[in-house]
C-alpha cells in the first residue's frame, strides 16, 4: 500500500491582484524572479531540499504558465512513479460542481488525492514567498510537541504587527490566541501561511466545516482545530522571508538580489533553488556595455548602461539604452535610446527606441490607488511601446500600444493603458 | 530522418595542454554554457533521429554525468534514446577500442539491433550546425554509397585532418590522412552517413582483417569500391581538439551573429540545464565584449574573455583575453592574458599570466 508520512499541498490558484498588470495573464506564483526562478520555485525546492517528496499544486487562477512551468516535475526531481508532483486544478463533479471557494476549501476538495497516499501529516504551503525553510525541521518539532496543528510563525517589527496575523504563545510555544491584524497587538509573532496538519485532524475539520462559505485555513480550519483540541502550536522561523504580494515589495525584494552580498543569497550552494529553464547561451555584455550593481539572465545581450537592476533571460538592451533601478522579465527588448528608471516590465515587451520610461513626479493613480501606490511604472506581458514617447511614474501599461495612446508623447504620472488587443 | 546516430566520444588529445587530462574531448566547455558533444548530439536531435549512442572511453566520467539524461537534447526513452556505449569484458574479448572501427565493431550489436535503413557517425569534437536532412537527401540524389562531411580546407591544418580530393561528381578519389604538407580542397568534419546494412557489412570484413580504423580501414581502403561522396558544408565547423583551436572557438562565440545562429535560431544547439542563478556584476565590474555564464560573479575587469559557469573575478583584477572554465576562482588584483584557465583553479591574489595570443596558456 502507498505510504507517504507527508504531503504537501500548495495553494498557487491565487491571482495576487495587487501585483496589477504583472498578474494579469497569470497566477501569481508563476510570476518571475530573481532574473531567472519564478516565485514558486522557492516553496517547491524547499518541499524537495526537505525530503518532501509528493507535492499537490491547486491552481486555478490563470494556470498555463504555471502548467508548463511545473510541467511534470523534471527540475525538481519531482517526476516519481510514486507520489512527485500533480497539479489539482478544480473540476466537475456529478452533483455540486464549484470552483475553489477558498483555502481551506480548495483542499477540501482533494480528499482523495490526499487520501491516496495516506498520509500521517499534511504540509499547507502558499506559492507567493520567498525564502528557504527546511519543512522537515518543523515536522520534528510538530512530532515532538504532540500538537494536532503546528503554524510557523516569524517576529516581525512591532509596528508592522497590526499588519499581520499574530499569534499569542505561551512559554512552550502552545498557541494560546490568535489576533488578525490587531491594532493592539499582544505579540509580534506572524503567521507565515504555512501549516502542518494531523492529516485526521484536518480531514475531520474539512469535513465539519464543508459548508462553510469561502472555507479558509486562518479564519475557519484553524480556530476550529484550536477550539477542538487546544493543540496548536507554533513553530518560530527566524531565516528569511518575504511575501512579494505587492508591487513595491516584488520591487524592492528583486533590488535585494542586487547587493554585494545579499541577505538572500542565491549563490551558496546550500538549499539550492531549482526551476524550469530551457537551455541559454551565456550573457553577452557587448564592448560599449556598462552593467554594474546587476544581475544578468542566461542569454541577454547588453550594448547599453544597466544600473542596479535584475534581467531575466534572452532580454536585449541596445546601444546608447539606459535600464536604472529596474526588473525586466524574460525576452524583453529594450530599443537603442530608451530610458527606463524605477519600472517592471513583464515577458516579452518591447520599449521603442529613445522611449523615457519613469520619468517625472509620483501622481496618484487613475488606475487602482490599493495597487499603484509607489514611483514604479509597471508593464504587463508582451506589451508594445511605441518609439519617442515619455512615460511618467505610477503608470501602469498593459497591451500593444501605438503613438495614438500617448497625446502629446506622454503618458503622465499615475496614468495607464490597457489594451485588449492580441499580445506580441 | 530514419537514421540511428553514433557519436564518436571516446577520445583524448594531447594538443589540449593538459585540458583534456582530466575529460574527454568531447566534454570540453564550449561557449561558457555548452559541451562540444552537444553540437552533434543536437544536430542529430535536430535532424530527428530517434536513437542516438554515444561511444566512450577516454577519461569518460565527465562525459557520462552531462549525458545524464536524453531529455535535454529532446530524446524519448522508449522510442529510440540516449545510449552510453562503454568499453566492456565479455567472453570473447578483453580488450579496450583499439580505434574507431573497433569502437563500432565491438558495438555491433546494437547497430544490429536496430531499424533504421541509415546510420549517422558523428565525432564528438566538432562545433558546427548541420542539417543533416539535407546530407541524406544529397546522399540519395547523387547516389553515394557513403557520404563524408567536408569543409573547405581554407588554411586548416593539413597534420591535423583528413585532406581529400574529389572529382567533378564530388567523388572521393584520394584521401591524405594527416599528412603534413598534403594538398587538396577538403578536409574531413568526421561525420558519416551510410545505409546501417552497409556498415555492418564494411565493419564485419574490417574485423576479419583485424583492422581497428574507420578511416584508414574502412573508407580510405575501399575508395575504389564504393562510392564514397563528399558532402561540403557550409558555415561555421571547428574541430576543437587543440589548445589553439579549443580557444579559437570560444573567442569565436563573442560574435552576436554567431552566437545567434547556433543558441537563438531554430533549430538551436542544446545542453544539460544547471540550475545556478544569473550572471551578477559588482559595483565597481567593467565587462565587455564578454560571455558570463550562469552563477558567476565579476567584481573587476573583464574584457574579450569567455566565464563559464560559477566563475569569479576579485576587486581590482584584470581578464583579457581569457577563458575561464568553470568555478574558477581570481582572486584580488590579478591580471590575466591569453590564458585557458583549467576549472576549479584557484588564482591567487597579484598573480599577472600573460600568454601569447598565437600559442595560448593553459593554467592547469
């Protein structure tokens, strides 16, 4: 019989709508980086470094990308005749059919996949962080504690802890309380979004709470394992950690990478990160190229100036171009002359040659203030813009645009365009 | 194409300087992310083929572990594969490949086992895109029995290569297999197309006559007997089994346009895929007119070199002209000139190399 002692179960069907245009084609975890990983790279080779090795992946967001990017799980050593990666995308049933309602829900709706291995815990992961964490280390102290749910928690400052879910302990590490966003916060302990479940324990509470609406792991399973049990426990983490779920902090975690040597180092050997990636030839810095404070993907080609700024693959900057303080996703091309400062540019775009990108003042947006909120212009994939023209910041650009959309060349501060036109 | 592919991986060299103590010619570094094996093993792929072994013997373990798996070249398991054929004991024999011939007899088997009509031998050396498709249609259309790949000669060293003459047919009519001094138009890329049956029979009588060389054994003896047709390609081929060549073709690959055709335009040269992070650049780096491969880290100045993987370059140094293989490490205040830098070296802080650009160093 099949025996798996855990399983992980990794929530990727959320849009992440605060990263805007970055999101529109695709699910969250399927957005790129570090020039070359994207963001659920990061939740899936810590599965791998932990031994953790059959992983469920419920997608239901925009998923081709993250379909062909997890494909059947090759880069991770995820391809097992037992167990290894399947991806759980929602499906028909012959009486009530529904789409993933919420966290919990999702979950609920895999009992039989998760029943197939029998397993005697169960590891809830979300594909929108980034960090390295040994899951076999919180299995030990979850064994150990005899709790029924175990919640890894890390310390945050305490004036971001009314940000957070805070999770009030006693001396042993028995959580005792739980505060969603508190003004007055008890402790500085949040929750990462990261469980492991008795997998009883979890089936019993899925079931219980099988009706409830938009069922989800913080506001329903765990108050209820709490209130049934009193066994939960946290598990405190005290490595590296960031939720990139919106634009300013995808930004400034990218800029990190950057530094002479970064808090989160992709170039030690331990714990390495694996992803999907076809074969490149190296990066190409041309005789007239001056990249400094920057990191460069397999395959580009650079004649211009980048500064502190993360390239994926196969992007060119041409001759006489400036890229400052900037992500460019994989295939972008940026024209001889072009400007860029303080932007994203998502897969594929292409920057006309002598275009100004992040130029001027910060103005509120016109768009979505909740998620154009910094001085950053965002591109969307397989966007076109066109040669000459000036682009403020606080701008957001989605689709294949013509000199039409900018009146007068421009397209001010805290501005956008979306097209619904075929992409490049 | 319905052909089976052989590739020809099994040896040394001594013109490497010492780069190929360690690995098999045919898993030299190429281009900062690639192995020579793959130029034929992607042609191959490229072209179709299905089944393709490769023939090892010298120093065979690099060669082994970046043949890990067919799917990087795009090769199925089931139908057709990726086969490593080593030397091996077996009742009837005990002895290593004695030459390429030997290589294929003491494989005979597996030839014969296949289905193919065609089989492709290939050396694992060269750096070139072919398209092979076109080598068999040719090969059909003129009526060649066998069919050798030529370039040009064009200055190339006639003691290091096969120097041939043809007729008007493009039919072999003397072959100078490293001759100096010898004459002719073109000299052999080491790549074969012939009909599988054919090849077991021209195999069979070279073991009967305790022949162990393709070429001398196999083609230059039966000129007369069967058609044997060069095939001329064009474009870019090198065969990198000098120190000088090896570091020719790499300095080579700096060139865009070249770079395009064999790792950008379909149908492109693959390899194993690593999984380090993207090439970074320091505060104070000046690179140009430079490869960096994935994983490394460039603190100095790096100008017309080729980095290939995980490599390193401290504050205050200076590459030119260089190509540093993988996880090579320089560190503070060094200058290097016209050096192959042998993987995993270390450079000490203040060491200054500097080679001559016609015979260049090997840091080994």
């Amino acid at each position: 019989m099949v025996k798996k002692e855990m399983i992980a179960m990794l929530l990727a069907g959320g849009q992440g709508s605060r990263l805007g245009v970055l999101t529109q084609g695709m699910a969250k975890p399927a957005v790129a980086f570090g020039g070359k990983y994207c963001i659920i790279d990061f939740p899936l080779s810590n599965c791998v470094n932990s031994d953790v090795d059959t992983v469920g992946v419920l997608t239901q967001y925009q998923p081709l990308q993250l379909n062909t990017h997890i494909g059947i799980g090759i880069p991770w050593d995820l391809d097992k005749q037992v167990g290894g990666v399947t991806i759980l995308p929602p499906y028909e049933k012959s009486g009530d059919s529904e789409w993933y309602t919420g966290t919990a829900n999702a979950i609920y709706q895999n009992l039989t996949f998760m029943d197939s291995y029998n397993p005697d815990y169960v590891l809830i992961l979300s594909g929108d962080h980034i960090y390295k964490m040994d899951y076999g280390e919180m299995l030990e102290q979850h064994k150990r504690s005899g709790a029924e749910a175990t919640i890894a928690v890390m310390p945050v400052d305490w004036e971001e802890a009314h940000r957070y879910g805070i999770m009030v302990t006693d001396g042993n590490g028995k959580i005792t309380e739980f505060e969603e966003k508190p003004a007055n916060p008890k402790s500085n302990l949040a929750s990462m979004g990261i469980y492991i479940f008795n997998y009883q324990t979890l089936r019993r509470a899925l079931k219980e709470l099988e009706h409830v609406p938009g069922c989800d792991f913080g506001m329903h399973v765990i108050p209820y394992v709490f209130r049934e049990t009193d066994k939960v426990y946290s598990y405190e983490f005290n490595g590296y950690w960031k939720d990139v779920g919106t634009l300013t902090t995808y930004w400034e975690t990218n800029m990190e990478l950057t530094s002479l040597v970064p808090d989160f180092n992709l170039y030690e050997e331990f714990w390495q990160i694996y992803t999907s990636a076809e074969s490149h030839a190296p990066a190409y810095l041309g005789a007239d190229a001056q990249v400094t404070h920057a990191i460069i993907g397999d395959g580009s080609e650079i004649h211009g100036r980048v500064k502190r700024s993360v390239l994926g693959s196969n992007v060119i900057v041409g001759a006489g171009a400036k890229v400052i303080d900037s992500i460019l996703m994989n295939g972008v091309v940026i024209e001889e002359g072009a400007v860029v400062r303080k932007a994203i540019i998502a897969e594929n775009t292409v920057v006309g040659k002598n275009s100004r990108i992040g130029e001027g003042t910060f103005e509120q947006s016109r768009l979505d203030p909740k998620v154009y909120n910094s001085d950053l212009a965002v591109i969307g994939a397989g966007s076109v813009i066109p040669e000459g023209v000036t682009i403020g910041k606080n701008t957001a650009i989605s689709g294949v645009t013509g000199p039409e959309d900018y009146p007068e060349g421009n397209l001010i501060s805290g501005g956008y365009i979306l097209k619904k036109e075929e992409k490049r | 194409m319905k052909a089976v592919g052989i590739i020809l991986a099994g040896g040394g060299s001594e013109r490497m300087k010492g780069l190929a103590d360690i690995r098999a010619v045919a898993a030299m570094p190429v281009a900062g992310a690639y192995r020579a094996v793959d130029f034929a093993l992607s042609n191959m792929a490229n072209a179709r083929i299905n089944a393709v072994a490769v023939i090892t013997q010298y120093s065979s373990r690099s060669l082994n572990e970046h043949l890990n798996s067919p799917s990087w070249w795009g090769f199925g398991r089931k139908q057709g594969g990726l086969y490593l054929l080593n030397p091996t004991i077996t009742p009837d024999s005990t002895n290593w490949f004695r030459g390429t011939a030997d290589a294929l007899i003491q494989n005979l088997d597996f030839i014969k086992e296949r289905h193919e009509p065609y089989v492709v031998i290939a050396s694992g050396d060269g750096v070139y895109k072919l398209d092979l498709d076109d080598v068999l249609a040719k090969h059909v259309e003129s009526g060649a029995q066998i069919s050798v790949v030529c370039k040009e000669k064009n200055g190339l060293e006639a003691g290091r290569f096969g120097v041939i003459e043809t007729d008007a047919e493009k039919r072999i009519i003397a072959w100078h297999e490293k001759e100096e001094g010898a004459e002719g138009e073109l000299v052999n890329c080491g790549i074969y197309l012939i009909r599988r049956l054919r090849l077991i029979r021209l195999l069979e009588e070279c073991k009967r006559q305790d022949n162990y060389d393709f070429v001398r054994d196999v083609l230059v003896k039966n000129l007369e007997n069967e058609r044997i047709k060069a095939y001329v390609m064009d474009g870019y081929w090198k065969n990198i089994a000098s120190a000088q060549s090896y570091f020719e073709c790499n300095m080579d690959m700096l060139d865009p346009a070249l770079r395009r055709k064999f790792f950008y335009d379909h149908p492109k040269i693959s390899t194993k895929v690593d999984d380090f992070p993207p090439a970074k650049f320091n505060d104070n780096a000046k690179v140009s007119n430079a490869l960096a491969a994935g994983g490394t880290i460039v603190n100095g100045a790096v100008e017309n070199s080729v980095l290939f993987k995980k490599v390193y370059v401290g504050d205050g140094s200076s590459v030119k002209n260089c190509v540093l293989l993988n996880d090579v490490y320089v560190g503070d205040g060094v200058t290097l000139e016209n050096c192959i830098v042998e993987k995993k070296m270390k450079i000490e802080d203040g060491t200054c190399i500097i080679g001559d650009p016609n015979d260049v160093t090997v840091i080994a």
